[in-house]
C-alpha cells in the first residue's frame, strides 16, 4: 500500500495540479500503472510493481447480527479521545437507561501489582440515528483498528454502523455513501463460561485485606460505590488503636459475583479450544458485565448498609 | 471514610489540571491527603525517592464548589491516599471542556479515586467520561512519615531568576556533569556552576531579589557577599524546573550550606515546597 499511497501524497498539491488521472493494469510487465495528467502538459507516471496472490474472503453478514448502532462517526470519534492512545481494546456495549459505554478493557495479569486506571465513556442514546441492541450487551474488539476506520469515516463525514452479536463473533462496522461502501470486521473477544466463574473460594485479591463486605450490587450507580465498607474492613484488620467503634458485621460467603476477577479466580485456565475461524479466545474479563448486568448469580441478601450514602447526585 | 467533591468553574478546573500536570511531572508516585480545608500532594524523603522531597498545597474552597469529607475517624479526620500522578493527570486532561468534574473515594473492585466529567458535547445530550484511578490507602501508622517538613533554619535566602530561563541552562549543563552546585549570597547573587577534568561552567545570576529575612534566623549577621552552597544531582534539579510550566506567581529558595536547597513557589495560591538534598 505504501508505495501506491506515495502516489497520491500531497493532497493539497494533487488538487491544484492534477487535471485527470488514470489507473490501469499492465498485466505482461506486472505493473499497476497510475498516470496523473496535470496543467502545463505535464505528465506523471507510476509504475508499481504488483505480485497476484490469493485473496482471502471473510465471510459474514452484517444482517445476522441482532444488535445495531448507528452514529455519525464524529460523535464515536469524539468519544473514543478520553481513552490513552496506548489502549489495545475496548469494551462497547448498552447500559442502564439505554446509554451506550465504551470503557478500556485491561488484560488482567495475575502479578501486576500496579493496576492500570478504568476509562468508561457513556453516551445517551439521542446521539445514536439506530440503536438496536438490548441493555446488557456488550463486546470487546482492537480499539487501534477502531481508531482507524473512525478517522476515515470522519473525514468522508460519515455514518457508521456497528453490527454486533455474541462476544466472539466477529462485529461488522460499515459506512456508506453514494460512490462507496466499507465493511470493517474485527474480531470480538469471547467470554470463558460463565459457570467456570462461579468460584467457591473466597479468596482475598491482593493487596486488599482479608475481610471484604460486598456492598449491594448496584455498580453502576455513581452514588452507590462508597469506599466505606472497604474502609471499615481496613480499619478492623489494622487493630488501630482509634477510639471509634465499628459495628460488627457479616461476610457473605459464597460464590462472588462474576464481576470480580482477581489472582486466584484465574484458575480456570485450561485453554479452550480454538474455534477454526475466530481468533484464539482470551480470558474475558467480565468487568464490563459487572457494572452494566443484574447479577447472574446474585449474592445472598446484601450485608446491611453499613453507612448512610451521603446525599444523592443532584 | 469518605470524600467527594465538584469543581464546576471552568477557572478552578484549568487551575486544578495545571497542578496536576505538575505534581506529574515531579513525581511518579505521591500521596494525596485530603483533609477538611486542604489538599496536599505529598513526597516524602525516602531513599527511593532520592531524598527529595516535596509538599503541595492547595485550599479546597479556591477550587471546589461542593466539598465533603470524612476522615479515617473523628480525631484523624484526614485521608490518605497513594497514587500514580499521571493518572489524575491524564484524567483531568478529558475535562477541558467540561461542564463540571466530580472526584470521589470509592470501591469499585479496588479503591479508586473516580474521577467523573460531564462533558459539553455537540448536541445537546450529557456524555459523560469516568476514571476510575487505582489508589492504595495509607494505613494511620505511616501518616507521621507524610507531615508537612519543616523549612530548615537556611544561610541564605533569594529570589529566584526567571524559571525558564535556568531551566534552559540547566538543560545544556546536564550533558556535561552530573552534579550541579547551587550558591548563592545575600547580595542577590546565585551561582549555577559544573566542574568536570576538562571545563567549569559558571552561569551567574545577579541583581536578585532578597526576601525579608524571619527575626533570629540562621543568616541575621551573615556577611552578605559570603556564599552558601549545596551540591546536589543535575538531574533532580531540572525535573524540577521541568514541572513548571507556568511561571510562578513567587519562587525563592533556601540554601543550608552544604546540606539541602529547599525551593519555595507559589502558583496563583496553590503553595509548592520541594527539597533537593546535599550530595554526600
């Protein structure tokens, strides 16, 4: 591409100078042969060399995807700037209230002692032409490759359309207009089983202390995440010599939520087979799910409120 | 333990990134502590840091429109907290054109520092950006290494020459030498010099302001052309006058001869003290 790409440069120049252009095949000598025919008689002629090959052909169908959403590609460009130009993916999905989330997916590895920070854009449904996808529903695909086919829909001032299905089945972004249409398709990742998640162990993540209080299980809610019963559960294995008494409470034991990965719920890490076709599955961290899903498998009745929630957003 | 708190001027919010990007480029890690009148980005002096360290502090009603805080308990009613700069950073940076920021402690997963914007978009619809910024608390038992560090009783004390200005001088002497000598007298004379095998560099700063010397101090009957030095590592130095971008509102420094040079700005009022000790 690169050599066809030096072609046509200078676009600024291209527009003053170039007053015809023509492309054609030179099938005995293999060349690709671009003529730019520009003012004052002057001639320009590319010979590139091409080599055949075989073309691949994906196949899929935007139509067999059940969800949809449709944007001017400015408004997706403009939400994909918060997230650091390092961020391999990220997650999209439907949220409460029919908002539209792109948030940063981090591999999570099991010795990282440094946690990366957590991203979420949140979008309301009236900047969207079509939304059709329930709440709930989300992927994760290569947030490079989106980058990019955004900055070209953006610049031909398009819409674009994101055709997607289950994690792991490929999600179709198509743009068109009345000289061309694209079909974008990028692999999603795929969650592992659900089921495989359900762990029994109660066991502590690092660095966090030993005793952890679940709040009641409504993530989402900016109102509703108060560090408080963390803290409380820091202060009681510190044995602080505080003079403020902290009220006894209950753990729930049991399966945790599948919203919370950790060091020791990787074990199940038998590597699934691959599917011919679709690229290898990684482990899916089901962040995401945690804050946009009611709890698959809800915990016991959430421990009591331990303290009050100051005042709600106004 | 709680904390949460909304800056909704456009103003506060520039002045408050500004900051941020600073206390970034002076550091990898620091603390925050969070009290009921104050936020203090903190360095402490520990080896890992070089001995350098550095207090920041800012009034919380300059900048916040709504301000709750709940320390550790009554009688420790602050908050700290570890993080890495560049996270806050990096989120404040999304909030240049926003309509206000919220900053809250919470538990999503691990404790965070959630930053929110809601952000001014093309329709009229609210977009909204969250971060959540990984932090680790700071267990009561450590707060004693964080407290404020006390101004040592220096030799000399003088205004500073224009930051930029040294900072470009500073940057050409780091190819040269790794250590740097700072001096500087009472006649509002300061010194930057390298010394290597083959060449001494002197850059000379004169004319300099003196500021009003506190009563009993160390420098009262000082002969004013004498001068106080501290050799200290080039490379801390000009990752200082690297985090100022802006130019300060004030900025002096106090030389204890042979022993630590402390830096003493003020941006606007936002107060910033950094400490580069003597090279042994």
């Amino acid at each position: 591409m690169k050599s066809f790409l030096s072609v046509f440069r200078s676009l600024a120049l291209l527009e003053k100078t170039v007053e015809k252009c023509y492309i054609s095949l030179n099938g005995r000598s293999s060349r690709l042969v671009v003529q730019l025919h520009c003012k004052y008689g002057v001639r320009k002629i590319h010979n590139l060399s091409f080599q055949d090959c075989e073309s691949l052909q994906a196949v899929f169908d935007p139509a067999s995807c059940p969800h949809v959403l449709r944007a001017p590609a400015k408004v997706l460009g403009e939400a994909v700037l918060p997230f650091p130009p390092a961020l391999a993916e990220v997650t999209l999905g439907v949220s409460h209230g029919r908002r539209v989330i792109l948030r940063s997916y981090q591999e999570e590895e099991a010795d990282s002692t440094v946690r990366a920070m957590v991203t979420e854009m949140s979008i309301a449904e009236e900047d969207f032409q079509q939304l059709q996808a329930q709440e709930g529903v989300a992927v994760t695909f290569c947030l490079k490759e989106f980058r990019g086919l955004l900055s070209f829909a953006e610049s031909a001032n398009l819409s674009l359309s994101i055709h997607f299905d289950t994690p792991g089945r490929p999600a179709i972004f198509t743009i068109e207009d009345s000289l061309l249409d694209g079909h974008f398709v990028l692999a999603t990742l795929s969650e592992p089983d659900l089921q495989s998640q359900d762990l029994s162990s109660q066991q502590p993540r690092q660095p966090e202390p030993p005793l952890q209080a679940h709040s009641t299980p409504n993530l989402d809610d900016f109102t509703n995440d108060d560090i408080d019963s963390y803290m409380i559960a820091m202060e009681t294995t510190l044995a602080s010599e505080g003079s403020r008494a902290l009220p006894s409470f209950s753990i729930s034991p049991g399966p945790q939520p599948p919203c919370s990965p950790g060091p020791n719920s990787e074990d199940d890490e038998a590597e699934p087979s691959t599917v011919p076709g679709t690229p290898p599955p990684k482990k899916f961290r089901s962040l995401f799910f945690g804050s946009i899903l009611a709890p698959v498998h809800s915990p016991q009745a959430p421990s009591p409120v331990l303290a009050e929630d100051s005042e709600g957003e106004g | 333990m709680k904390f949460r708190a909304k800056i909704a001027d456009t103003g506060c919010l520039n002045h408050f990134t500004r900051i941020s990007n600073m206390i970034a480029k002076l550091a990898k890690t620091c603390t925050l502590r969070i009290s009921p009148d104050k936020l203090n980005f903190i360095l402490s002096d520990k080896v890992a840091n070089g001995g350098v360290s550095m207090w920041c502090e800012l009034e919380q009603e300059n900048f916040f429109s709504e301000f709750q805080m709940e320390g550790i308990s009554a009688e420790n009613n602050e908050i700290y907290i570890e993080l890495t700069a560049e996270n806050l950073s990096r989120a404040l940076k999304t909030a240049q054109n926003a309509k206000a920021l919220k900053i809250k402690l919470t538990n999503k997963h691990f404790p965070c520092l959630t930053v929110s914007v809601d952000l001014l978009s093309i329709s009229s619809s609210s977009r909204i950006v969250t971060h959540d910024i990984p932090i680790k608390v700071i267990p009561r038992k450590l707060w004693k290494d964080l407290q404020e560090p006390v101004v040592p009783d220096f030799d000399v004390s003088i205004y500073l020459p224009v930051l930029k200005t040294m900072k470009s001088v500073v940057e050409k002497m780091k190819n040269i030498s790794s250590y740097l000598i700072i001096e500087a007298n009472l006649n509002g004379e300061l010194n930057l010099k390298i010394e290597t095998e083959l060449v001494c560099v002197t850059t000379h700063f004169k004319d300099l302001g003196r500021p009003p010397l506190a009563s009993g101090s160390a420098s009262q009957g000082r002969n004013p052309e004498q001068m106080a030095e501290v050799r200290i590592d080039v490379k801390k130095l000009l990752q200082f006058l690297a985090g100022q971008q802006v130019n300060p509102t004030k900025a002096l420094c106090n030389i204890v001869n042979n022993k630590i040079v402390h830096f003493d700005l003020l941006h606007e009022d936002v107060s910033l003290q950094y400490f580069i000790p003597a090279l042994s």
